[in-house]
C-alpha cells in the first residue's frame, strides 16, 4: 500500500479519487484550509495548508509518496470580475508552489506528482485538439499555461510529472450535468445558445481513474481526459430527455447568456474538441465511451 497526497481532495474529482484509493486500502492524506482531524476511515488523513502563505502543517511529514494535484478555485462558481480571474490563476500556480516547497524542503519525498489542467487549454476550435498543440490568448487558455508552467518546475527537483487536461466533467454531484438537470426537474430544458458548441466530456468515474493510473504507474507527459465521442450540447439535452419527460425547450441566446454569465459565457458558448488517443495507447480503458450509456449509468445512481 502506499501514501498518497490529495491537494483538492475535497473537491468534485477528489472525492471520487478518494474512494477510489481508500477501497484498495491506500493512506490518503487530503490537504484543506479547514481545521478538521474528522475522518471516518483510518486510513484517511486531513492535514491544514494554505497555498496563499505557502503553508503547510508542518508537523506532517510524509516520505515515500504520491501527489494528485486538483488544486483551484472554481472557475464556473462566481462572475469572472478582475478579482476572482486573478484567483482563479493564483489559486492554482501557489498551491503548486507550495507542494514544490514542501519537496524541496523534504517535508514531503514525492514519488511522483499528476497535476489537473483542462482542455480550456486549446481555446475555441473544432480541428480535434492532441496535446503537442499550442494554446491561445484567451483569458482560460492563459491560466492552464500558467498552471502547466508551474508543475514543469518539479524536473529541476528530479520528480517526475504528468499534466491531466480535464474536459467536461459529467456526474450528478456537481458541474455542467447539474446544471443541466436542475430546470429538467420541472420539465424545462433550458439550452445554453444555439445548443451546437461541442463539448468533449468524460464521466467522473474515468477521469477519476485516469489521475490514479498516471500517478500509480509514474507516467510522465501531458494527456487529454475526454472521453473517445464528443458531443454538442444539443446531443447532451436529447439524451437526457430519455430520463426526463420535458414540456418546454427553451435556448438561451447567446446576448443573454453574457449578461447573466459576463465574460465566462465564452467558455459556456465555445467549442472545444479533444483526441484522447494518447492515454489510450500508454494502456489506460475507458469504462464509459458513449454519451447514452454514460448518462444511463450516472442518473440510474442519483
């Protein structure tokens, strides 16, 4: 069995993680600003830090170990005003610094790190994006550079690393899927825009699974985590008419959506479509590669 460090751990993607390594028997240890020692599983361990200050607990040590690296404020939470775009950037490029401390100090001997990124990375476009290729001059597109740039860093401390590009995230407990179903609820599907941007997404038990298989194995490189289909929104909403009976489709014009959402209506509004052949041929399966069966599956358990 072997220790692991969740910075992010008690995020969307965390949880899952979590329960991913603590069912094999794993020492997970969770990095959180909350004062909590609450752990209802002895093999799980919650430690304070504070990647604003660079902070850590330092009465924890830790030798011999993994880190997953989700770190970062919520990018679909509030209205990207200058505050929260600049911490939404820094929330991610400190925590990064601060677990880089942490090993250069030996506070913490890392085995290996895999550090989340997104598929924001590639910007808008519809030429089925592979990861040798470059990123643009958007505001999202900036941040993952960013971000990436920092966990390059932990070469010169001879650690080895891998870099996740995260697409849509599809499960009920939170993200886009969550949003989508909450006016289904009341038979209404309200369709952002023209319902014809492309999402490439992936179900969170896969990308779960993908952060646990880079980091176990110490794979090095840079991957996308999207699932083999991309699919437009409309696709997403058709599907999800099969569990919910709708009486009213209604699209949300592109002018409102900027009014309501400001300027993160671009990423709500853009296309982005991934190739995931690279994970694939380093070994790594898909459990769920069609949108119907990866929806039947997620609303069967909530």
């Amino acid at each position: 069995m072997a220790n692991y460090i969740i910075a992010g751990g008690s995020g969307f993607i965390g949880k899952h993680i979590q329960s991913m390594l603590l069912a094999v028997g794993h020492d997970v240890y969770v990095l959180t600003r909350k004062k909590t020692n609450e752990s209802v599983n002895k093999n799980l361990t919650y430690v304070q830090w504070n990647p604003a200050e660079s902070y850590i607990d330092s009465n924890f040590q830790c030798k011999d170990a993994f880190i997953i690296n989700l770190a970062g404020a919520g990018v679909a939470e509030k209205r990207w005003s200058q505050a929260r775009k600049k911490l939404i950037l820094e929330s991610r490029t400190q925590s990064l610094e601060t677990l880089w401390n942490a090993c250069a100090s030996k506070q913490i001997h890392c085995l290996h790190i895999t550090s989340a990124s997104a598929i924001g990375f590639y910007g808008n476009g519809l030429q089925h994006f592979k990861e040798d290729d470059k990123g643009d001059q958007s505001y999202l597109s900036q941040t993952c550079q960013a971000w990436e740039r920092a966990i390059e860093k932990f070469a010169e401390l001879n650690i080895t690393f891998a870099i996740v590009r995260v697409g849509i995230v599809l499960g009920t407990e939170a993200g886009a899927l969550k949003e989508f179903i909450k006016p289904m609820k009341w038979r209404i599907a309200g369709i952002p825009g023209s319902g014809k941007q492309i999402y490439s997404w992936i179900h969170i038990q896969d990308v779960a699974r993908i952060f646990v298989y880079l980091t176990e194995n110490k794979i090095q490189g840079i991957y996308n985590a999207a699932a083999d289909k991309p699919c437009s929104i409309k696709e997403i909403f058709n599907t999800l008419k099969k569990h919910y009976p709708i009486l009213i489709e209604a699209h949300a014009p592109d002018w409102i959506l900027k009014i309501i959402l400001g300027e993160m209506a671009i990423e709500v509004l853009k296309s982005t479509s991934v190739d995931n052949s690279k994970i694939k041929q380093i070994g790594f399966t898909f459990l769920h590669t069609n949108l119907e069966t990866c929806l039947n599956d997620l609303l069967k358990k909530s």
